[in-house]
C-alpha cells in the first residue's frame, strides 16, 4: 500500500475514492471502505482512502484515535491501495465546491467513484454536500456513492462517540464501535527493571502524545509478537510507587513470556479496564497486587475469549 502525506502528487491511474476523517476507522468507516473495495475489483481500479492532515491548521489538536502507522496497518488490511493525508491549508480551505471536484477529486485523483456518507461536506465553509457532488458527476466523468451511516443501538457511530468511551475507560464498548480492540503502540524501551526484581518483568513505552489515551489504571491486555497473541496485564499512567518517576508509561506484563523485545516496536490491545492506578506502600505492596492481577487476569481472559478476541 502506498501512502502520501503531500499535495505533491497526481494519481495517473483511474481510481475509486472514498473521504472522511477516518480516526479510528471504525466499523462505520469499513462499510465504505469495503464498498470501495468491492467496486474496485470488479472494474480493475485502485481504491484510495482521502483524509485531510489539519495538524497545519488547527491551533489545538484533537487527540487521535489512530495514529498514522496504525491506519496504514488497517487501511491495508482492508485492501486499500493508496492512504492519502493531504495537507489541508488555505487553499483547500477556500477552494469553491466545484473547484474542488473538477481540481482535486477529477484532476488530482483521476476518481471514477466517489463514495461518501450522507453528511459528508466539501468546499469552502463545507458549503459543498452530496447533493452537488451528485450534480456533477456526469460534468466531471465519475459516479458519486452516498451510503447511510451505520447506527448502534439508534446512534450513529462516530469517532466523538468512541473517544468519550475511551475516556470512560469502557474498552468492550470500544471495541464494539471500532470492530476491534483499542490498542497503543511505542518502541519498547529499557527500563529500571524494577519489575524483574519483584517476579514480574514487563516491557515499557512511551505513547506519542498525539494519541488519546483511556483513564490510568490496570488492564486486560494482550501483546502480538512475532504473529503471537500473548495475553497480559498493562497498567497505563506514571507508576506513582516508583519515586521520581514523571514520565507517561504503558507498562505490560505479558503472561508466559521471556522473548527480549527491547527496542522492538510493539502494540498493546486494551480489553478491560481493572482498576485506577494506585500509589502502593512498598513494592512488596505492588508484588501483592500484581500477583493478585495475575490470577485475575487468567480469570478474565477465559471470560473474554469468546467475546473481544473474537474481533482481534
């Protein structure tokens, strides 16, 4: 899959393309991109998903569901052939909604369908909706797709929806909304082994600060490495039993593992919330509980098994 993050380019091959914010990618997401997809092998064109880059734009950055190397990971999963974060400035911010149909979804690319949900806007002040972009699909050679959006339990699923669920800390809830569990990922860094010293070593990064994180605390995880799923306990905060400590941390110990992954690029699924991080009295304190998390853990993955590890 090839992914662009540039207004540098120009797609020479006939395309069908597909727009949204598509943080997360959620399930709501996946049935357009899978429509796309769909129509993509049946008429030999390249499927590209088009979000826009705002980070130029907006002073304050929302936090994100999915960074950039994850979406790259599940657009191409799902079959996407081209992941474009185009760069939105003020040229695309004041570009009339015709302009941007025949500049950049005809010139730049080359779509011969366009699919969108219902409430997707375009232009300037998004004063472009799917009405127009239906208008012109005969002026502008391609064929516009308006598909509804996918609703759970009457509410359409969204990426707002997901983030409040994130914050709440309800990680079934999550996974429900995204199709799969919500994970984190970093570079696995050395730590100060404190964790070997007590009986319960565990790999330790430090997420990118771009990347909207649930409440501190422990958790149901589990750890893929080398095509393995492990099973683990991770505990997300700033590990207020290590004095000195100041820095944000997931910090997973995986169950039956004795691999060296230091310096290893690894993504952590977060399937249940535990409990709120606690300051203990001592480390022999902290031994206590992790021991007591560790059969929890065992206890709560049998309990999950036929339910989130079915959508990893």
């Amino acid at each position: 899959m090839e992914y662009i993050k540039s207004d540098k380019f120009n797609i020479d091959c006939p395309t069908v393309v597909t727009f949204g914010k598509f943080d997360g990618i959620h399930i709501g997401h996946k049935i357009l991109v899978e429509e796309a997809v769909r129509i993509a092998e049946s008429e030999g064109l390249k499927v590209v998903l088009c979000t826009f880059d705002m980070s130029g734009w907006l002073e304050c950055r929302i936090p994100q569901i999915s960074l950039a190397d994850e979406r790259c990971r599940l657009c191409e999963k799902l079959g996407v052939d081209v992941l474009l974060e185009y760069p939105f400035d003020d040229d695309m911010a004041t570009m009339e909604p015709e302009a941007f149909v025949e500049e950049f979804i005809q010139g730049k690319l080359n779509a011969k369908y366009v699919i969108v949900g219902t409430d997707w806007r375009f232009g300037i002040n998004r004063s472009g909706d799917v009405s127009l972009l239906s208008s012109l699909q005969e002026k502008y050679g391609y064929k516009a797709v308006v598909m509804d959006k996918y609703l759970k339990d009457g509410r359409e699923i969204s990426s707002t929806w997901i983030r409040e669920e994130i914050k709440k800390g309800n990680m079934e809830e999550v996974a429900e909304l995204l199709g799969y569990p919500y994970s984190v990922s970093g570079k696995v860094l050395h730590g100060n082994q404190i964790g070997r010293t007590i009986g319960f070593p565990t790999i330790n990064f430090e997420p990118e600060k771009e990347k909207i994180l649930p409440p501190f605390g422990a958790y149901v995880s589990s750890v893929t490495v080398d095509g393995i799923s492990y099973k683990a306990v991770t505990n997300v905060g700033m590990k207020p039993t290590v004095e000195g400590n100041k820095s944000l941390t997931v910090e997973t110990h995986i169950l039956d593992f004795a691999k060296d992954v230091y310096d290893d690029f690894l993504e952590v699924s977060l399937l249940h919330f535990i409990r709120p991080e606690t300051k203990f009295e001592s480390f022999e304190a902290l031994k206590k509980q992790l021991q007591f998390l560790y059969f929890q853990e065992l206890s709560l993955q049998e309990r999950l098994t036929h339910s989130l590890y079915q959508v990893l």
